[in-house]
C-alpha cells in the first residue's frame, strides 16, 4: 500500500493537503514487464580526407513503470490508470556532413534529423485540481530540425566558432492533455488538446559566435582570452503550455581569461558568466493551492570568479 506523503508506511504521521485526497491509500499489487528490440543502422561515406558524410536509422527505447508521486483521488476505479506510465519509443533520422575546408584551417559540419515518439513521458499535473506531478504519456510527437557548426582558424592566435541550430517540436497526438490553472478557453473536464503544438523547453532556434586569443607577454607568460555570445529563442516551461510560464528569448556573454606562466605549473583565470546579467529562468510551474499563481526557478545572475589551478 502507499500513501503519496509518505510512501514506504501504511500509518501516514502527517497528511499534506487532506482536502484534496492527498491521504488516499491504494493498494501496489502489479508488475510491469518490458522487452525491446532497439536496432541501429549506421552509413558513412568519405570520399577523400577532407569530407565525410554519414546517415543513420535507429530506434530507442525509455522503460515505463510506476510513480510514486502519484496524488490518489478517492476514484479507486482511476487509480491503476495514473499510477503506470507506459513505456516510451522513438524512430530517429539523420543525415549529415563533416568537412575539413581552408586547407585545414575550417571545420564545418551540418546534420539534419527527425525523431518520431510514441507515448512520450511527461511530468506534470494530471489536472489543473492535482498539488504534485505525475508521469503521464502523450500520444505521439515529433522533433526534427538542422543543427550546423563552423571553426576557423583565422590566424596562429585566433580561432573563431560559430554554432545554429533550429527545431521543429511539436506534439503529433495529444488530446489527453492536463489545463493549466484557470484556463477557460479550449479546457473541458480538466483536459485540453495540444495535438499539433510546441513541446515543452523547446526553443525554435538557438545560436553562439565565439573566439579564442592568446598573447605572449614579455617571453615569461601566456595570456588566453575567450568569449562567447549565445542566444536561446522563446520556449514553454511547462508541457500544459500556461502562457504565464513561457521563457522569452535571451542572449548572454560569458569570458574568460587566464594567465599561464611558461615551464610552470600553475595558472589563474578571471572568469565571467552572464556579463550583462540578464534575466532568465529555466523551471515553472503552477501553484495548485492558489490558483492563478506560478513560480520559476532562476538561472544566476551575472558572476565573477577567480579560478586558480596547481599540478603536482
């Protein structure tokens, strides 16, 4: 038997929330058996030593189970439907390239990919009335998108990266879905259908430029400076996709510097994170217990560090 407070008693000390059922106890009498037949094909061409190119076909697996963080409602004929999630498989795609260019001075490489998902696990409230997550499985989904990145080494000193990447992230089957708290429009019995939406931390693009320099100074030092820029495009925090728990877009700029003595074994960096603090969160969700509310998990603000290091 469990109990969702306290999971491994039959006699709770404490009952969280007991208005809203979270005491229920049930009964845990089931077995859950998986097997799996995952292949992958792999095929790589390269003309000469400067090009390869590749694609693959492979099919994944992701076990289901039991959740322990199930909130029994006083509906023992729900019960075994929210306590298993099923297990969760993909068929993935992908086709790609790596080239040597410049005669060795330039990398760039580029893929293109599709993943299709059958009963994807998910986390979150089963209903806007629920107070803890629940894995829960949507029908299907799919992601596909382009990813490329270039290095050139511009000079002896200077080397330059780029990346970019873009997603394409959507639920193919998902009428099943949870509301988020107060939702009016689209929401019947505590369910929505975001068959054709966004998946949840889904950005449609992310990018980043970056660039490595080093000095010599006075024959006794080196000096390695590196920096780089990236910006992450809007995306839901939440899979119930609650418009007040959308992340906007951001760029930010990390640095850093360091400091190496020649035929030494020490170094020291000046490290910089977030150089121009701006704000971003990376975590929602919703407040069950006051309706309307949400909260965020906050990524750290700009920040300074000196970092040292000693071989011995």
């Amino acid at each position: 038997m469990q109990y969702p407070t306290e999971i491994y008693t039959n006699n709770p000390s404490t009952c969280m929330l007991p208005a809203a059922g979270a005491c229920f106890r049930h009964d845990i009498s089931d077995k859950f058996d998986e097997s799996n037949f995952s292949p992958v094909l792999n095929v790589q061409f390269s003309p000469d030593q400067d090009s390869m190119y590749y694609g693959s076909i492979r099919k994944g697996f992701k076990a289901g189970g039991f959740d322990h963080l199930l909130v029994a409602q006083q509906d023992e004929e729900n019960i075994d439907e929210r306590f298993v999630f099923d297990s969760e498989e993909v068929l993935s795609f992908e086709l790609g390239a790596k080239l040597t260019l410049m005669d060795g001075s330039a990398q760039f490489n580029a893929a293109i990919y599709r993943s299709e998902f059958d009963d994807l696990q998910l986390g979150g409230f089963l209903n806007s009335t629920d107070v803890i997550n629940t894995v829960t499985n949507a029908g299907s989904a799919v992601t596909q998108g382009v990813e490329m990145d270039f290095r050139l080494r511009a000079t002896d000193k200077l080397t330059i990266f780029t990346t970019l990447a873009y997603l394409d992230s959507t639920y193919d089957e998902y009428e099943n879905a949870p509301c988020y708290t107060l939702q009016t429009q689209g929401c019947v019995a505590g369910k929505q259908d975001l068959s054709g939406e966004k998946l949840q931390f889904a950005a449609d693009w992310r990018a980043s430029v970056s660039a490595e320099y080093y000095w010599e100074l006075a024959d006794k030092f080196e000096l390695f400076g590196s920096a780089q820029m990236y910006y992450v495009d809007e995306y839901p925090l939440q899979a119930d996709l609650d418009p007040k728990l959308v992340e906007d877009g951001y760029t930010k700029i990390d640095a850093r510097l360091t400091l190496v003595p020649n035929n030494a074994n020490w170094e020291v960096s000046l490290i910089v994170r977030n150089l121009t603090d701006e704000f971003s969160t990376n975590y929602g969700d919703d407040v069950p217990a006051q309706a309307g509310t949400v909260w965020r998990s906050v990524d750290a603000p700009r920040s300074i560090a000196l970092q040292g290091r000693y071989q011995f």
